[in-house]
C-alpha cells in the first residue's frame, strides 16, 4: 500500500509538472525544441531486451515469488469439524508448557486454510495451515503448489509455526502435474526413511537427482529452504548446461511430509537442535503421554518459491494472456508460452535459448516476399556454416528455389524489376510452332529455336531461311538459284515443242543409257496407280524455273481428285518439281501452256510438301476420257490397300 502511495504521488508531481510547464508561455524555439525533446525521452520506452542500438541481447523477467497468492491443495486441512489442537513447546526457561487451541473453518478467528501458506507472510502477525489431527507422528499430509507456467526456481523455502518436522520431500512437476520427480529429502534419518544417504557427493553424473539432507543440520528451527543449484558443479556454467536447466523448471511443487518429531523419543528437551529457547511460536509437535488427548498435526506459516518466469532469454515479464494463461511477453522472433520456440516464418537458424555472450535471436527466412511459410533444415545449416537453414514453402508469383530466387519452368526473370517484385517472373511465351518447347532460359528468356528459327520466343526465320508450311520444319534454308535459259514467248528458241528437251541427236550415249530405265507406260493409268501415288490433279503450265537438278512448273490447278499432304486447292497456283534428268528423257513430257492430267508424289521443297512428277508418275494430256476414269477412282479410293 505504502508502494502504491508513493508511486501515486510521483505520478501525480510529474503530471503536474508537465501541465504547469505545458501551460507556461515559452521564451524561445529553444525552450520549446529543449521541452519536446525531454518529452519525448520521457515517452521512449525502453526494451530490456534490445540495447541501444537495436540488438538483440539476453532478457529475463524479475525475480519473484512465484507462490504468493497462488492456491495451494492439502490432502488435510483441519476445522472441518472443529478439532482440538494441543501442542508442547519449550519456554523462555527451556521448560515444556502445553497450549491447546481450536480449529473451526467456520469462525474466521479460528480457522488455519491453506491459502495462508502463499498469503503475505508477516512475522509479527503470522497466519498457519494446519492439518487435521494424525494418529502417529508417521501419518503422511502432502501439499501441492500449482505455479500455472513454467519457472525456473532458486529455492523453495518453508516456514514452521514451531519445529520443523522430522522427514520431509519436495517434489517438482515439469508438465503440470502429470509425472512427478523428486527434488530434495529431508530427514534425521535418510537410509531408513528414503534410501538415500546422508552426505551424497554432487558429481556431474548425479547433479540433477535429488539429495538428502539431515533435518538435525539445518540451523534454523522452524525453517526448511532449499536452494536447487547449491553445490551443483556445472552451477557457474548454467547457460551452457541443459541438464541444469532442465533440473530448476517446474510448473509445480509438491511437498510431502512423512514424520514428525515423538517428543517421547527425544531425552532431552533443551536438544538445540530441535528447540530455540528464544523462540515463542507456538509448535507443530503435539503430543502428551495420555493417548486420549494428545494429537499430532502439521503447522507451517510460509511457502515461498523463490524464481523467474522461464523465457529462455528472449523475454523480460509475464503477461497474462486472454485466457488469463500467463506467458512470456517474448522478443528476438520467438513465440510460446516459454518463449520456447521460433514464432512462425523465422525458421532460418534454429532456435536456442539465449546467452550472456549471445542472444540467438530467431531470423526470418529468405523467401523475397514470395512466400507465407518455411520449414528449418539442417542438413543445409550445416553445409551454409551454420549460417542459414530454412527453406521457403510454396512459393509464389511463378517463382521456384529454396529462396523463391529464381522463376519456376515457363517463366523468365524480368530484370528490370528488383526480385522481391510480384511480376519479377515473366512467362516465356514460346512459339509453338518455332520453338522446342515451352521453358525458356530462367535468366535471358531465349526460347529453344528449331533449326532455322530466330527470336527471343522463336517467331522468325533466320537469316538465309525461309518460312515452310511444316510444323516440324518450320524454317529452311532459301534453295540456291541456279540461273537457266527460261523459254519465253519471245524468246525465239522457244517453241510449243520445248525445244530445251527434244530429242538430241548429240546426246551423249550415257544420257541415252539412263533415258532407258523409264518407263514407257508412264501414260496407262489404273486404279492401282492411283492408290499408291499421293495426289492426282488437272492441272495448266505457266511457267517454269531451274533449281539445281530440279525444274519447278508453276501451274494452274484445274481440278483435284486426290490430294494427300500437299494440300492442294482447285483453282490454286501450285508448283509441280521435277528431276531435270527425267525431263530430258521426257518421262515426263510437259509443255508450256499444256493441260495434263498428273499422278504423282508429295515430296520436301524449298521447306515445304509440294507436288512432284518423275519418271515413276502419271503425266497425260487431258481428255474427257480420262477424267471420268479419274472421278471414278476417286469414289472408290477407299477400297485403296495402304
């Protein structure tokens, strides 16, 4: 109250102060810079948990009490019914004087709860619990102290109203009461009453199991406290020692008594170390030679817990959350109630507690804004040099990679945008008739091109390629002209006859040997000739061009009756390609302005699937005759054998 009162006041003068100086005329710009300067001091707050240039350093929360005010459970309370409480106790004189008293849970002037153990312990005016009468100082009473979170305690300390009893053991929970496992025994007689010696050496093998200690050793009469690192050898390095950690963390407290002291089995009242001539508490150690009125009953004033919130560094106080829980208020990137691990996304070194030296604060993962998630690996922590280990989740914006650094199959980084930009990825676009596929190069963008093919995406031909009806081919090379007397109307060699391929009576005999091989009934067209050509056609002669060994017609298409993969169209201008040493020996013979009828094959042109006429195909001139026979074939192509 007298904090409270004092805290008020100063609150009260500042406020004051302020609203007397915020209400006086300043004399200067000086004045008022100095005024919002100090203001703003005033309003800065300040973060135990960072220094002054924002870097993470070691928190933790105050020390406390962390029984005060917390509910403590006995498996016996007396008062209900009013019992009759008798104690012995030593006087000034060292003589025994007998006090009997009432226990009534009824009458607030008599009653002794538990709650008085975690109450505001005032030596002037002490509160005690009291259990029920026992039969024999053997009988158990246990008390079990919830602290609702985690701690990591200093001590744990008990107050008597009288002397302590003979044989006591602390218990501590790390889960909340599921499992239990000791902390320290007391009593006169530790190999009897728990198996454990009396004097154990502490060793780094056995420093987080529990001891026993001498009850006849402590000093004090009416008070047990129990430091939890006391002798423990790793004690000095405790940052460093996660058995020791874990051996000061509890979230609860048991504390068990199992015997308290006969006074019919002492010699000797006046004993120091069970009694303390100047004190004038009264004892928890009834007991009278009659069996009909003496009782025996446990009395203790105080249970304090001496120790801080468990944060693990990363957290200065413990808050109460909105189910009024109390966790860590926890900084350095670190979620829990304990502060115990990384908070979600920060998952790029793994977690660990804090230390003097430093304060391993959590660090966010390296996804470039593309992603919401990542996971901790530390296979790849380790190959980094312990440097980074996470690893991005799902990442988005068409990006790809550990990082989300590089763009996914089909997209391209678009290097005028910073990476961290939602449209650094651009799609490739392929073409896809020029391209082999649709993922480009991840950094430049440069589709795969086909053989010919040109352009970021591949929609050009180049250079020395021309574009060709092929969707497999799509650009060939420009055949290269070779320049040869064209028959001309005006030209006075030219006549009806084609004069360029007549008979020569200079022909060489090797001309003449290969002129036998064709076939001279080129002009007999039957319906098997017809299934196994590609295309048949009327067509008109217009003109003509020498291409190397080739001699390129360009015709009128009059009529189609089969076309295969040509794709010729009546009424079209189509070419028809044939092999100059065929046409010399004039098989086929074909004049200018001529109307034939042909049966040929489709073959590769200049890129793409053109007519072809040879020595092999069907070239006579057109007569009625023959087109109906044509039409004829036509409707039955069907019954064409492949």
């Amino acid at each position: 109250m007298r904090a409270l009162l004092i805290v008020s006041v100063v609150v009260a003068s500042a406020t004051s102060r302020t609203f007397h100086r915020k209400h006086q005329p300043l004399e200067s710009e000086e004045d008022e810079s100095s005024f919002l300067s100090m203001f703003q001091a005033e309003q800065a707050p300040i973060d135990p948990c960072y220094d002054d240039r924002g870097t993470p350093k070691r928190c933790i929360p105050d020390f406390v009490n962390a029984a005060f005010s917390r509910p403590v459970v006995s498996t016996s309370t007396c008062g209900s019914p009013p019992t009759r409480h008798c104690s012995t106790n030593a006087d000034k004189r060292g003589e025994l004087v007998r006090t009997c008293d009432i226990c009534d849970e009824s009458n607030a002037k008599f009653r002794h709860p538990a709650s008085f153990l975690t109450d505001l312990n005032n030596p002037s005016n002490l509160t005690c619990w009291m259990s029920e009468p026992v039969n024999s100082p053997s009988q158990n009473v246990s008390l079990t102290l919830s602290l609702d979170k985690k701690y990591e305690l200093t001590y744990v300390s008990l107050s008597f109203c009288g002397p302590k009893p003979d044989s006591m053991a602390l218990f501590k929970s790390s889960d909340f009461g599921k499992t239990w496992q000791p902390f320290q025994y007391y009593s006169s007689s530790c190999r009897k009453t728990y198996g454990r010696p009396t004097k154990a050496e502490i060793t780094n093998d056995n420093e987080h199991e529990a001891l026993c200690t001498d009850t006849g050793s402590i000093p004090t009469e009416n008070r047990i406290a129990f430091s939890t690192l006391e002798g423990r050898p790793s004690a000095y390095e405790f940052d460093t020692s996660p058995v020791l950690q874990d051996w000061v963390t509890a979230t609860d407290i048991r504390v068990v008594f199992n015997k308290l002291v006969n006074w019919n089995q002492e010699n000797s009242v006046e004993d120091e170390d069970e009694f303390d001539s100047e004190n004038e508490t009264v004892a928890n150690v009834p007991l009278t030679q009659n069996p009909d009125d003496g009782q025996y009953f446990y009395a203790v004033s105080d249970l304090a817990v001496g120790g801080r919130c468990k944060c693990n560094g990363h957290a200065s106080k413990c808050v109460h959350d909105e189910d009024g829980q109390a966790v860590c208020e926890c900084r350095h990137n670190t979620a829990g109630r304990d502060c115990e691990k990384c908070k979600p996304f920060h998952f790029d070194r793994p977690w660990a507690r804090a230390t003097a030296s430093d304060a391993n604060p959590c660090v966010e993962c390296k996804c470039n804004g593309h992603a919401r998630g990542c996971r901790f690996n530390m296979e790849l922590y380790k190959l980094s040099g312990y440097r980074s280990g996470g690893v991005c989740l799902k990442c988005r914006h068409n990006t790809a990679g550990r990082y989300c650094h590089h763009c996914k199959e089909g997209f391209y980084r678009d290097h005028t945008k910073p990476l961290n930009h939602k449209r650094v990825c651009k799609p490739c676009e392929c073409h896809p008739v020029g391209a082999l596929g649709r993922t480009c190069n991840m950094t430049t963008g440069q589709c795969p091109c086909k053989d010919g093919v040109t352009g970021l995406t591949c929609n050009r031909c180049a250079k020395g390629y021309q574009q060709s009806r092929s969707p497999i081919a799509p650009c060939v090379k420009i055949p290269q002209l070779i320049e040869a007397p064209l028959m001309t109307a005006d030209s006075p060699a030219n006549t009806d006859t084609d004069v360029e391929y007549e008979d020569d009576e200079e022909a060489s005999e090797e001309e003449g040997d290969e002129c036998m091989d064709c076939q001279r009934e080129s002009a007999h067209l039957t319906f098997r000739k017809f299934c196994k050509r590609d295309f048949a056609t009327q067509v008109t002669v217009q003109s003509k061009e020498a291409f190397g060994d080739w001699i390129r017609f360009t015709v009128l298409v009059q009529d189609v009756f089969k076309w295969g993969a040509s794709k010729v169209r009546k009424g079209s201008t189509d070419f028809i390609w044939v092999p100059q040493a065929d046409l010399r020996c004039k098989c086929p013979l074909i004049r200018m302005k001529g109307s034939y009828v042909v049966v040929g094959s489709n073959q590769m042109h200049g890129g793409q699937m053109s007519m072809t006429a040879d020595r092999n195909s069907v070239v006579v001139d057109h007569k009625e005759s023959i087109l109906r026979r044509l039409k004829k074939f036509a409707s039955r192509h069907r019954r064409c054998k492949n």
